[in-house]
C-alpha cells in the first residue's frame, strides 16, 4: 500500500509540475502576443537633406529609394513627370537614378535606354545590394526588371517588355514595384505588382524562376477580377489619380482573397516576408517558401490609391518597429512588427518640410534614419531623423 502511495504522490506531483509548467509557457506566449509597448520612436524631419543638385537639375516624381551598405541613398525618378513649367529656362530633367552619400551630397547619377536591354515606361522601385543595383519597371507594358552595376553597367534584364502574360506566367512580370534581395540565399524577391497580382521569386544571379505566390500564399488568379467588374487604377502616367473608390474593394466586406497592387516586399531578421497589398489596405506577412502567417489591415477605409504603400523595420536587433507610408492619407504609421498593431503616426498632407503629398517608398539607414520620397507632385526625398522615444498613441 505505501508503494502504491508513493506511486499516486509522485504522479500527482508530476502532474502539478506538468501544469505550472504549461501554465507557464501559456503566460508566456500571452505576454509575448499582448505584450505592452511602453515607447514608440520619434522622428523629425531634415530640412537640409539632401543638398541641391549640380548642373540645373530637378527630379519628377520620386518612385524608389534605398540605403546600401555605406549608408548612401539611391533613388529613381521618373524624369517624364516633370512638368513644361518645371523644365523651361536653363531647369532640366536629372539622370533617372542618383546616389547621395551620407550628408546629402550627390555622388553618382546615371541611367536611361541603352544598347542591350529595355528602360522601363515608368521607372518604379530601387534595391541595391552588395554589388549590384536592381531597377523595376512600373508601366502597362512593363513586364520586366533591371540589374546594373553600381556604374550603371548592364548586368540582366528578367522578362521582355509588352510580353506579359498573368500572374502565373513565370518569365516575364507584370508593372513591378519593388524588389529585395535575400544574400544568404541569392534570392530575388518581386512585389509584382500594378498588372499582375503576386510576390514572385528569382534566382539573383541568373534570373532563373524559383517560385511565386498570391494573397494567402495560394495560387494567384486574375480571373476573379475581371468575374468581379474590378477596374483597378492604372500606374501613374503624369496625371493625379482621382481618389475615389477605383475598385469591389469593401472595407466591410469578408478580406479580398487576391492581391490588388503588389506594391512593395521586405524581408525581415527573422526570415518573414511582409507585403504591402496597397489598394486592399493590408499587410500579409509569409514565410520564405510562401506560407502565410498572417495579416492586418491599415486605414481600412481608404480607397483610392489605398493606405499601404511601403515597409521598412527599425534596426534594434528584433526589429520591433515596422514603419509603414501611406501615400493616400499621406502620414506614417509605426507598427509593432509582431503584432502589427499600429502604435503611432507621424506627418501630415502638405509641401513643407515634414509634410507628404504621395508618400511612396521608405528606406532605412543603419541609424534608424528614414528615408521618404513623394510622387505625383511631391517630387523629392525626405530625411527623418530618430530624435528619441515617446509613449504610444
């Protein structure tokens, strides 16, 4: 009888061990789900970034922006949007693509058509890598991408122009907006786009197709917009786009279970893959393989050109912080990364410094320094520097 005593204590008191113990663990993951940001980020802006350009030029309407390794600045343009009023006397067009170093100072210019491949319709989107500068290409007949050296040397051309053929077609693209570059795995990641609907994956040296996927990481089908009366808004063609319902979207209905516009793709410490889907105000976020984890909308009452436009990631360790742009209601959202829970805004509509007319891309440096431009009218870069914290909003 004792043995058997011995035998129901020590079951009992593994059981009770077992309980505190998943106790724990569920405490755990509560306060890690719920978890109470105390301080959020604070950022002002720099009135004197970046210095003025040499030889009498101006920049249209700025549609990339990315940070390399030294902490430089490289933007695209689109030198077409700038206005007869803008280039007459001795004002002219800058070269499509510009590297600024660390104080604002222009370092390097270069681009345009040349011998060997195809310059975009519509520039749109900017990543530079170790070695390398990718380009994408945001109009109609856009259906490709750019890879040049950092002297603008042509390296790769990835689908043919006005060769497109769906979000399922796995050689050309479709009015690209951005793309990342995963080192580790030299892999090449597309947010396209404005024509087609899907995250779509390459291999970074050769362009050679590795996968791709649509919202909810399934199969994409355009089919369903043309079944649904969809009439999605065409890239930017020199025109401010009318801001009003353009589409089904319904901020009250069930999520959209496709893609609209691909807008932007960022990779993040941890190995997820966010999407911005900008005329559905929403960020999905995936694994590498095209799993998805999960998604939350942003301003969803917004039409028009929607509310999600760009992501980047403050540069603590954790990356706690996601910093989303939203050119509609022109301000920027500050998110805790794991849950998505818009913590904070900043900005506001308007031409001053700290102001936003068609907030587009953000790059961030290696201080947590921001890096906005603006389209349409906007037509600059902006520099947001951290100043310090303060509470949520």
């Amino acid at each position: 009888m004792a043995l058997h005593l011995f035998r129901d204590v020590r079951r009992t008191a593994f059981a009770g061990a077992t309980c505190l113990a998943v106790c724990a663990v569920a405490a755990l993951a509560q306060t890690t789900t719920h978890r109470r940001v105390e301080r959020v980020p604070v950022f002002r802006v720099d009135p004197a970034w970046p210095k003025p350009l040499p030889n009498h030029w101006i920049v249209g309407a700025v549609v990339g922006v990315a940070v390399d390794g030294r902490d430089h600045v490289w933007i695209t343009h689109r030198p077409s949007t700038l206005q007869p009023n803008e280039t007459r006397s001795i004002w002219r067009a800058a070269p499509p693509v510009l590297e600024f170093d660390r104080d604002g100072t222009l370092v390097s210019s270069w681009g345009g058509p040349g011998p060997g491949f195809e310059w975009p319709q519509l520039e749109h989107g900017i990543y530079v890598d170790r070695d390398h500068v990718w380009l994408g290409a945001g109009g109609d007949k856009d259906s490709h991408l750019l890879k040049f050296t950092r002297q603008g040397k042509f390296l790769l051309q990835i689908g043919h122009q006005g060769q497109g053929r769906g979000s399922n077609d796995t050689e050309n693209l479709g009015a690209a907006a951005s793309m990342v570059v995963d080192e580790v795995a030299n892999e090449l990641y597309v947010a396209d786009g404005y024509v087609n609907h899907r995250v779509i994956v390459f291999d970074a040296t050769t362009g050679a197709y590795k996968r791709h996927w649509g919202a909810y990481g399934k199969r994409p089908n355009d089919i369903y917009f043309t079944q649904s009366g969809e009439k999605l808004p065409p890239p930017f063609s020199g025109v401010v786009q009318h801001e009003n319902k353009p589409s089904q979207y319904d901020p009250a209905g069930p999520p959209p279970p496709q893609f609209r516009i691909v807008h932007a793709v960022q990779i993040s410490h941890d190995g997820l893959v966010y999407v911005c889907d900008r005329t559905n105000d929403r960020l999905q976020v995936f694994r590498k393989d095209g799993t998805f984890v999960q998604e939350a909308f942003i301003a969803k009452e917004t039409f028009g050109s929607g509310s999600v436009w760009d992501i980047g990631f403050s540069v603590d360790p954790q990356q706690q912080f996601a910093f989303v742009v939203d050119g509609t209601n022109q301000q920027v959202y500050v998110l805790d990364r794991k849950s998505l829970n818009v913590l904070s805004t900043f900005g506001g509509a308007g031409h001053w410094a700290g102001q936003f007319y068609g907030a587009h891309n953000l790059a961030v440096n290696s201080k947590g320094d921001l890096f906005i431009t603006e389209t349409y009218e906007g037509k600059r870069v902006q520099k947001f520097v951290q100043v310090g914290t303060r509470n949520p909003d």
